[in-house]
C-alpha cells in the first residue's frame, strides 16, 4: 500500500486489514491506533468482537483496507480499547524503538516474517540489526531454544493478543 493512501483513514473508523493478495477471506479488523512512517499499528478484535491485542503491520504489506463494510457493520457497538502503549515519535526508526521496548519490557509476542514463519516467545536482546528471541514452540507452548533473526525480516509482530494470553 502506498503512504499516502494511509491519508485518507480516520483513526476513529473501524477497518479491515488485508495483507494476503492470495486470501481475500482472512484479514483483520480494528481501529488505527498510529501511523508510523513503516508501520501502522493496529487495536484488533476476534471475530465475536472482543479485543484481540495489537498487530504492528509493515506498511507495504497492506494492499487494501475497508471501512463500512456490511460485515463490519456488527462490530458498530465497539467502543475502542482503554489499553495503553508507549508512543513512539518518528525519529529513531520506530520498528528499533518497538524491538527495544519488547526487551526491556519482556512482553510476549508473535511476529511473523516475510516468509511467512511465525515465531511466539519474548525478545532477549538486539544487537547490529540481530533480534535473540527466547522461542516457544508452537505444539506444546513451552520454552523451545533460542531463535536468532534479523530486523529486516518482521513483516509483522502481535501483542496482547487472545492466543498469547494462553500461553503466558
């Protein structure tokens, strides 16, 4: 998606996320919580309406976004989260300043990368573009080792969300 089509969103509006070309049937909905220069962060509910954490999503990985649609038309009533998150200034590269608050937090989370892989557990350090991530493993929901990736791979990282919760 181009920038500047994030223009026209209002912050208030309910959306759908699409960011599969191939899988026009899965997509999130939420309320834009923040527009960074790469990425937008996402307040999301399930599908019965209940709050579903924040998805930090790489920009150029949406290819479109609704609003007003009939099927968000159910999810009118919903009032947007009380939860607060730091808030980040475009300065610094802000996908640094959300790595780096992740380690110094220790916040569960599930990132997901270009490829496709999607990695669960808590971010240890960051060093030179290297992200050590204590990983849990995704059958039996228990410390699996370390994963080591770099920065540049995060298509997207979720926080907060209903399945990290029961791990945790």
């Amino acid at each position: 998606m181009l920038k500047e089509q994030l223009y026209f969103v209002k912050k208030a509006n309910l959306y759908e996320i699409y960011t599969d070309a191939e899988d026009t049937d899965t997509f999130a909905v939420g309320y834009i919580r923040e527009i960074y220069p790469d990425f937008l962060l996402l307040e999301t509910y399930d599908r019965t309406g209940n709050f579903d954490g924040f998805r930090f999503i790489l920009v150029e990985n949406i290819y479109m976004i609704k609003e007003k649609t009939q099927y968000l038309n159910r999810f009118e009533e919903i009032e947007p989260a009380s939860a607060t998150l730091p808030t980040w200034d475009a300065g610094m590269e802000v996908l640094d300043k959300i790595i780096f608050w992740l380690c110094e937090e220790h916040i569960l989370f599930e990132m997901e990368t270009f490829e496709g892989e999607i990695l669960v557990g808590y971010m240890e350090s960051y060093h030179s573009g290297v992200i050590k991530i204590k990983h849990i493993g995704a059958n039996d929901l228990k410390a699996d080792g370390w994963a080591y990736i770099m920065r540049d791979s995060i298509s997207e990282i979720s926080i907060e969300t209903c399945r990290l919760a029961i791990i945790k």
